[in-house]
C-alpha cells in the first residue's frame, strides 16, 4: 500500500515531520523524555554523540554509550505527544521513505521512557525509582486504534472500571502491559505496579485550585485498586500510550519514573534534579548491557 504525503509527512531533507529524522539517524534503542532540556541530561552520558536534531519541542539525540547505540528523544507533556512520536519513531525502521510503502519485513524497536510521576501509595517516598508493569489510560487515546487486550488484562481493566466508576462522563480506560523482556532487567531498586496515565495535571490528577472536580475521590480512589498481586502505584501523563501503541506496533517498551510527589503524604520532593540524574545513570548502566 502506498501511503499518501499526506499520511506520511517528510520535510524538506526527506525526514520525518515532527522529530526531524533519517532513518539512519535513529538506533534500535530508544529513550523518551518529556522536557525538552533532559535530552541533554541524557546524552552527556554518551561516551560520543553522531546526531542532533530537533523541530519544535521534539529534540532527538543519537550516539554511543560504550558499544551501544542509543537515542534519547524528548516528546512532550501528554498522549497526544505520544501519538506523534510513537507512530514516527515506528515509520523511521518499518516505512521505506523512498516508495513510501510498508516494508515488508518488520522491526522492533526498545522504548523506555525516563518521567516523572506522583505516587499513589504512602509506602512510595518521593525520589524512590518505579517501573510500570501495566499502565492504566483514562486518556482515550488507544481508543482511536482497533485493540484487545489478553485475559489477564481484561480482568483488570474490568476490576478497575467497577472499583473507580471511571466511566461515564470520563473516556473508558484502557490498559497495556510492559515488555517483560525489558521489565526483567529493571528489578532491584525499583517499585513494580500498575500507573493510570491522565489526560492533564490538574483537575485529571484530582488537584484543586479554583475549580471543583467531577471526581473529588479520584486520589483515594486508585490508591485503593487491587486485582490479585497488581496494585495502583502512581500516576503521569505518557505511559498508557507507550504501552498501548508500542504493542500495537510491535515494540518493547518500558516506563521508568522518578517520584517527586507522593499524593498521599502531600509531599513533594526536594531533591528532583539530583533523583532524576541517579534514574538516568542507573538505566544507562542497566540498558548498555541489555
């Protein structure tokens, strides 16, 4: 199937639209970031860097740490960014740009987000390391994409839809699973849970300012999830749609976070940079040697 220029969006050196890249310009391993400046808190890490590319809030990074290639790529706050960056990232290995058709043989790609979160248990200090084994979408954002999910997800999906009501007047939640191939590797040091990924910070997160909220039992609500051993451990805004379309696509994805809020204990961290920097270290050392 051909795909028209109007699906498959190039720039002016035949990149790709939004993260202005080559297909030789990205590595078989991914980092995502949200703020633009933690591409440089990544990759000054890299022992050589060969590409730097950015359009908009999109900055891609590609080099070496040791003998493995890496890119680290900013995308934003939120799932809409996701959308954009996960179907351009998957275009750059599995789209021939110069027949702009499907190739025929398909690749997969390692994806693993470095974020922030608030965590959702009091247990869960701020600045303590968590992985997602599931993320939780209450942004409607897989919604748009034929789906289905395996048993086990199912139940879970259903026991969260009766335990929060968060249905309704809200989008109905999704849920995708980590890549247990990648999630192996992240272990020691790290809380393992589910994550809800919300559609704002505000009023989706259940934080008051000015406006009331249609959900003010939001907080206590997914803090006292369960299904079996899976548990609701935290909350942020890119999760859901890593998961979700990276196993759409065919890729192995990842979420790691750094806590600098706990929504329990109402605390925030004091320390953030310096926790972020010890989470970029750790899986740096941890991904060279997947």
């Amino acid at each position: 199937m051909h795909l028209a220029e109007s699906e498959l969006i190039l720039n002016s050196r035949k990149a790709i639209y939004h993260l202005n890249l080559l297909p030789d310009e990205l590595a078989q391993t991914v980092i995502t970031v949200g703020d633009p400046d933690r591409v440089q808190q990544v990759s000054k890490y890299f022992d050589s860097i060969e590409v730097k590319q950015q359009h908009r809030e999109f900055i891609s990074h590609t080099g070496l740490v040791g003998k493995k290639r890496i890119t680290v790529s900013s995308t934003g706050i939120g799932t809409d960014n996701i959308d954009i960056v996960l179907n351009e990232l998957d275009a750059l290995i599995n789209v021939d740009f110069s027949s702009k058709t499907i190739k025929p043989q398909l690749q997969s790609l390692n994806i693993i987000r470095i974020g922030t979160c608030g965590s959702l248990q009091e247990n869960i200090p701020v600045d303590s390391f968590i992985t997602s084994t599931h993320a939780l979408g209450i942004d409607n954002l897989l919604n748009y994409y034929v789906h289905d999910n395996n048993e086990e997800e199912k139940n879970i999906l259903q026991q969260f839809i009766n335990h929060s009501q968060v249905t309704g007047k809200l989008s109905q939640p999704y849920i995708a699973a980590a890549s247990a191939s990648l999630l192996k590797n992240f272990v020691d040091g790290f809380h393992h849970g589910i994550t809800v990924t919300c559609p704002g910070f505000y009023g989706p997160q259940g934080r008051v300012l000015r406006l009331g909220l249609t959900f003010p039992n939001l907080i206590e609500s997914f803090t006292g999830f369960q299904y079996g051993n899976h548990h609701i451990i935290n909350f942020e805004m890119e999760t859901s749609a890593i998961y979700g379309l990276g196993n759409l696509l065919g890729h192995h994805c990842l979420s790691l976070n750094t806590v600098v809020a706990n929504r329990v204990s109402k605390q925030f961290s004091k320390n953030a940079v310096e926790s972020m920097e010890k989470l970029i270290r750790t899986s740096l050392e941890i991904i060279e040697s997947i």
